[in-house]
C-alpha cells in the first residue's frame, strides 16, 4: 500500500473514488459539502430522499456523481454531527476500507482526515487511518490452495495539509503496520509449522535484514549449563527442542542501557499433563503471540530506525504430555535459584518466562517488559479490549498505559499487592506455580514479580487481546501489542 499526503480538492481528484463522511441529520462534512456544490445539490436530494442515514459505519457508493472528476464518491456515516470519540472513528474508517475493497478500485482518497476527533490532531488521525486500512486489507490465507480475490487497492491519498508532524506520523505508521503483518503471519502459522525451531529461523532472517541487529539462540544444553530448570521442565514432554532467542538491536551509537522486551513463546500449549479440555485448546497455536510481538515491534523499531538500543529475549517452547513431561508437584530450580513446585503442568507460561527475566539480568536494562498469552483470567477481567498490565514501577505503567490511549491499543492496570503473594505458597518448594482461581492474572504477575526484582519491569498480560476467538471460523490474530510498544519505544526516543 502506497499512502500520499496532501490538502486534496475533492471535486477535482482523479482517483477512482473519494471518500467523504456524512453526519446524521443532513449534515455534511466540508469535503461533502464541496461536492454537493459542484453537483448542484446532488447529496443534500439524496439524502432528503432519506437513502442514507449518515449512522456511524454506514456506507453507500454513488457513481457519476456530476461535475465530480473521480468516478466513484463513497459516502460513510459518521454519526451525530459533534467531535467524534476515537472508538468511533476508527469504526469510520474500517468501514469506509472494508467497503473500498469490496470493488475493483485501484486508487482513492480520503477526506475522513478532516473530520474532527475528540483530543486528537491531524498527524494522530493520518496514523491511524494508515494503520487501520492495513488492518482491513490484511488477509492470511498462505495454506489456502485456492486463495481468495486479493483487494486491488494499491495507493491511497490521505486529505492532510503540508505537515511535518503528518508525515512523521505517516512515516511511523507504515513501519508499525510492517511489525503488525509480521507478528499476525507469525502468530497464524499453525504449530505443527511454527515449532521453536521455526521462531528461532524467523528471528535469525530479521538478523540478517537489518545490519544493527544481531541475533542469538540458546538450545537446550546452553540453557540446561546455565540452569534454566523452569523453563526445560515445560519442555521435557515435546519431541520439538526449547530455544531461548535473543535478539540486540543497536539503533544509538551512544552507550545507553537497553530497554528490554520478554516474549512467551508457547508454539502450542495442550496444558502439558494437566492437559486441557478439547474444545479450551482450540487457539493454543496463539499461546507464543507474546514471541510473535517481541520479533514485530523489533522489526519495526529496526524499520523506523528508532535510536534506542533494545534487547528481545523470546522462551520458546512446546507444552506436550507425554512419557518424560513434568508431572504435577514436581520440583524445579529456576535461573534465579529459587525453587518451584509445579502444581499445575498448564500454567506453564510463568515457568519459562521467570526463567527468560532472570536471563535479562545480564543486559543491565533500563526497563524489561515482558508480553504474554498467560491467563484465562485476564480475559475473565477484561474480556478482548483490554491488556492487563501489571508493574513495579509506575512510571513504567503509566508510560505504558499512555502509549495503548494513544495508539489505541489499551491497557489496564491490575494491583501488584503484597496480600496476593500469600496465594502461591508450597509447603515443599519456595514457591507454587499457581494461586488458585481468585485473581488469577494477578497471582500470575506476582509470580514473575518475584523474577524481576532487580529492575524496572512491567507485564502485558495479553491472552485476550493477541488474537481473537469469536467460535466458529472467526479466528484471528490481532498484532497487538506492537502499536502500544511501538508508540511507548517512540516516546522514549524522543
Ligand atoms: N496459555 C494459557 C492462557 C490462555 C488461556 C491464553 C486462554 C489464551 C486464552 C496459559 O498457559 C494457561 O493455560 N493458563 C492457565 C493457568 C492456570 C492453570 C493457573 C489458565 O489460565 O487456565
Ligand atoms: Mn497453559
Ligand atoms: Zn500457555
């Protein structure tokens, strides 16, 4: 997709269709009004016949609409006429997208960049009308034999005045578009493709695509010499070997303490011997989405050649029964030296994890956040909208916190308290792996808190927001957290 800037006439564009928002009521947008002019009231008659509503998300092509130079116009409902919230308007252009790629248009322009939006300027609205027709045209269909018609959209002109600010924004949104499409590819690859070994090949290629960065992988025996307990438990039922990635992406010259990103990287999680019902393990091939999204914020950062000098580490395992699996109350050492009694085999997530954040240690980071598909509970609290986010630092969270408004893509914070630390207590080991059912996203932060004590550390929980399962054939990957990670990493450089 080719994205152009301007302050677009829209009576004299020679795409293949403009777009112009309409407001309930017969009201017009300004570039709504320009054609209803031109056209000698052609859209103030249709809509007195009452064709269209002007109801958010509604959309209706006219053709030859006269004195228009561009063929098509797509009218798009934006609701009462009043500033629009950023739900909404993301709601508007989706539709305006998923209506363009319905037909055979090569070309169009937008003028929904001029609509007003409640405590957002213009370069915010040009990011996101970039990002989210990437959104609406992506399409994964790889394994498909028969693939479906493609859009043929290629080029789209975004109504924007002469701006700096907009073109950086532009700029910043087609790169984070390039590490969204990367992680949802990755996060859609099914588990018997993307093994341990296939997210360590893909990381390896990004190391040979961008010169500052270099990539490393630990097999199993590396990390069984350093004393990974944790993680290798979860490992030892899989016929698929473990791999720690870790990946450096010098963008600074300057000496500067890295910011680092921990991904859970669960290629496919049964529950282990603690083995998940049926119909729960449907979705498990998106239980390394937290890889997925370290590898896709790294390639854009790269992408964007963000200053910053960062560190990915990814633990990347299978979680299988079987005759050498980890069977519940077994007893592990982590990196770190303390003791886990595994009570459950499915809450697996944390045991690779703990031991991936005490590996960090070792780069002196200034911030480490880790993102995982970790708990159901997360979604019993906050359903598919929002990313839990638990952290020892509040700046940190509230960085992070900023970062998913602007974006976007939203997270909220759940309590770090001391009182649910008690839920893990084991009567044989340090610690057990799980707290029971009350709080549980939080007692699955407050163990990896007891990991992360020695920096500043923040936990995206994003089992509900990675990828969506709606039943049935509705089954996708989100690419989310990157926008959030991409926006706090351009925050920070700045
Ligand atoms: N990968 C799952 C969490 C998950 C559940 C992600 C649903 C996406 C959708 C995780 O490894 C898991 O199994 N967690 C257990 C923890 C429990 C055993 C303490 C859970 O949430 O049930
Ligand atoms: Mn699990
Ligand atoms: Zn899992």
């Amino acid at each position: 997709m080719k994205f152009n800037l301007d302050s677009f006439d829209a009576t004299h564009q020679n795409t293949d269709c403009i777009i112009v928002g309409i407001f309930e009521q017969m009201k017009l947008t300004s570039a709504a009004k320009q054609i209803d002019k031109i056209s000698k009231n052609y859209l103030t008659n249709l809509l007195k016949q009452g064709d269209f509503e002007g109801k958010i998300g509604k959309t209706l092509f006219l053709h030859q609409v006269p004195h228009v130079t561009s063929p098509r116009v797509l009218l798009v409902g934006c609701g009462p006429e009043a500033s629009l919230n950023a739900r909404d308007y993301r709601r508007v252009l989706l539709s305006s997208i998923k209506a363009l790629t319905t037909l055979k248009i090569k070309d169009a322009t937008s003028f929904l960049t001029e609509i007003a939006v409640t405590d957002h300027e213009l370069p915010w609205k040009v990011k996101q009308a970039a990002m989210i027709t990437a959104e609406a045209m992506y399409s994964f269909d790889q394994y498909k034999s028969k693939k479906e018609p493609k859009s043929t959209l290629r080029e789209l002109n975004l109504w924007a005045s002469k701006d700096k600010a907009c073109e950086i924004a532009l700029n910043q949104a087609i790169c984070i578009n390039e590490g969204v499409e990367f992680t949802k590819n990755l996060a859609n690859t099914p588990s018997n493709i993307c093994t341990p070994t296939y997210l360590a090949a893909e990381a390896k290629k990004l190391g040979q695509d961008y010169k500052n960065l270099t990539v490393k992988v630990l097999d199993e025996k590396a990390m069984a010499e350093l004393g990974m307990g944790a993680l290798l438990a979860v490992t030892k039922g899989s016929a698929q070997p473990a791999k720690l990635i870790c990946l450096e992406y010098k963008g600074t010259t300057k000496k500067q303490a890295p910011i680092a990103l921990v991904g859970k990287g669960v290629t496919f999680d049964t529950g282990g011997i603690s083995l998940k019902p049926a119909d729960a393990m449907v979705g498990m091939k998106y239980d390394m989405c937290g890889a997925a999204t370290v590898l896709g914020t790294i390639k854009a950062a790269a992408e964007l050649k963000l200053p910053l000098h960062l560190v990915g580490v990814i633990a990347a395992v299978e979680n299988m029964p079987g005759g050498s699996a980890s069977k519940p109350e077994d007893i592990v050492t982590t990196l770190s030296g303390q003791t886990v009694e595994i009570m459950n085999t499915d809450a697996e997530g944390r045991l690779i994890l703990c031991d991936a954040l005490t590996y960090v240690e070792r780069y002196n980071p200034s911030a480490v956040i880790d993102i995982a598909t970790l708990t159901g509970a997360v979604v019993i609290a906050l359903g598919q909208h929002a990313t839990g986010l638990i952290s020892n630092h509040e700046p940190l969270a509230h960085a992070l916190l900023t970062a998913g408004t602007e974006t976007h893509d939203r997270a909220w914070q759940l309590p770090l308290w001391d009182d649910y630390q008690e839920q893990l207590k084991s009567p044989f080991a340090d610690m057990s792996n799980v707290g029971g059912r009350p709080a549980g996203a939080i007692t699955a932060g407050c163990f990896l808190s007891r990991f992360t004590k020695k920096f500043h550390w923040a936990h995206l929980d994003v089992a509900g927001t990675a990828a969506m399962m709606m039943g049935g054939n509705d089954r996708y990957a989100t690419g989310r957290p990157v926008p959030l990670l991409m926006q706090y990493l351009i925050n920070q450089s700045s």
